[in-house]
C-alpha cells in the first residue's frame, strides 16, 4: 500500500507540475502583452491588468511550493504525511484571490463616489485586441487548471484555475471599459470593475471553505460513507456495522469504523475478515489513505 501511495503522490505531482508550467509561461507572456498594449495604446485598465496577470505568477508558485511539499513522505516528526500543506496552499491562494478582487471593487467604488473620469485620453484599438486574447486564453487556462484539479483532486490547483478565472474577468471588466470610454462613457469601467470584484470574492470564499474544512478534520459526505459501509457489509462473515468515522486530511480520507463479527470465531478468523475489508475499502476508494478496522463480537 506504502508503493501504491507513492506512485500515486508521483503522478498527482507530475500533473500540477505539468499544468502550473504551463500557467507560468502563459502569465509571463500575458503581463508583457497586456503591459506593452496598455502603455501604447494609453489604457490605464489594461495596465491593472498586467499587473493582476503579474500577480498569477505568484501564485502559481504557492501551487508549486504546496503540492511539492504535500508529496512528502510521512516521516518520524509527521508520521501521517504531509498532505495538508496543499491545503495551507489553497488557504494562502484563496487570501491573495481575496485581496485582489477586494481591491478592484475598493477602486471602482471610489471612482464611482469620486465622479472623476479620464475623458481627455481616449484608449486605443490595441488594448481591446489584446483584451480580448487574454479573455480567450484565460479562460481556456481555467477549464485545463480545473480538469487537471479534479483529476488529481487538488485543492491548490483548483484555488490556481479560478484565479485564472479573476484574470479572465479582469480583463472582460478591462474591455467593456475599454470599450465604454471610446463611445464616451468612461464610468462603466469603474462599474464593471466593482462586478468582477464581487465574483472573484465569491470564488475566494468558496475556496478558503474548502481548504479549512480540509484543515481541520470534516467527514466524508454522506454518499461516500454510505458506500464505504455497504463495501464492507459486501464482506463474508461481517454481521453488521457499529461505527464509521471518516476525516478528510488534505485531499486524502481516514477511515475508522468498527465491524461485527461471529462471537465464536478464533482471533485469526476474525482478523482474515477485518484484513478483507480494509483491502476492499482501500481498493474501491483510491482517495483512502488510511484504513483502521476493529472487530467487535457479536452479542450472545
């Protein structure tokens, strides 16, 4: 089972590594586009923009650092691994998706209360092109991130593939303004800004809740302990079921629970039994990291 984990961390490791190289050469070249178009073509959105692309870069790092660190063997300081360090990823991820969406919506109120627009530098056609690629691109970069999270179920991952999403938002906030301020209407910038803010902190909230409920021991939902209990009745000789506790720990589940078995049975027989579901439970769930079965005898 200790060989079956390992591959498994390898390969989950391999894909974030794959997917966040590639969030990497994507981001650098997107802040080089969108700061070079913002500068030519007198766009102070598209500026804002590259430096929220900028600020991917970042992140992806946290991903990076999170999963590598999660992949660790257990050892004799953190004997049951060190899963939750990718937890503590998405945590830190979900915190910087906050603080950027909280300041573009901070900065499109206070335009808004201001009423102060730049009506005198009229953007160029150049932001607008560039806007849109990103708006393509981005998207495209969440639904890869997100098919690659749910596939190695990471929570760090999928905290990188919607602030992929808060980029792609930025720059549709970045061309409707655009847009809006070459047909004279320089405020739906600031309007849209405060939209975008208001999704990008809905999905930073979602993510920090998922990642602490990870952090501190939540159950399984109720389908999965409801399979988990029929997998183990499925086992000859168990009579019945006394208790079932699992925990999530990092991406991985615990499994304690307590089987029936005939009073009369010898110690081995009991064991042969207990030894079949842990191997069932382990098999049919792939996310069991750990397996604990009791036996209990029946009453008389």
């Amino acid at each position: 089972m200790a060989e079956k984990n390992k591959e498994n961390f390898t390969s989950q490791e391999q894909v974030a590594v794959r997917v966040s190289m590639v969030s990497i050469f994507v981001n650098l070249l997107l802040s080089v586009m969108k700061l070079a178009a913002g500068l030519i073509g007198r766009s102070s959105a598209m500026v804002s923009d590259a430096v929220h692309s900028a600020s991917d870069l970042f992140s992806t790092f946290v991903v990076l650092i999170g999963v590598k660190m999660a992949s660790k063997k257990a050892d004799q300081e953190h004997p049951y691994g060190h899963e939750r360090m990718e937890c503590a990823a998405a945590v830190i991820l979900a915190m910087l998706l906050a603080l950027v969406g909280a300041g573009i919506g901070l900065s499109g109120v206070q335009k808004i209360a201001a009423g102060k627009y730049d009506t005198l530098t009229v953007p160029g056609i150049l932001p607008l092109a560039v806007a849109v690629f990103s708006i393509s691109i981005k998207e495209w970069m969440f639904w890869y991130t997100r098919a690659a999270a749910r596939k190695i179920k990471s929570g760090a991952l999928m905290a990188d593939a919607w602030h992929h999403r808060s980029d792609s938002l930025s720059s549709v906030g970045s061309f409707v303004g655009i847009l809006c301020a070459r047909f004279g209407y320089p405020v739906m910038d600031a309007v849209a800004s405060v939209v975008i803010s208001v999704c990008i902190l809905k999905a930073a909230v979602d993510i920090f809740r998922d990642g602490m409920d990870k952090m501190v021991d939540r159950r399984c939902d109720g389908e999965t302990e409801r399979k988990i209990w029929h997998t183990a009745l499925e086992v000859p000789g168990v009579q019945g079921i006394d208790d079932l506790k699992t925990r999530l720990f990092g991406d991985k589940i615990y499994v304690d629970m307590e089987i029936l078995v005939e009073r009369e049975l010898k110690l081995k027989e009991a064991h042969a039994i207990a030894e079949k579901v842990h191997d069932l439970i382990e098999k049919n769930f792939p996310d069991c990291k750990h397996c604990m079965i009791h036996v209990n005898p029946t009453e008389e």
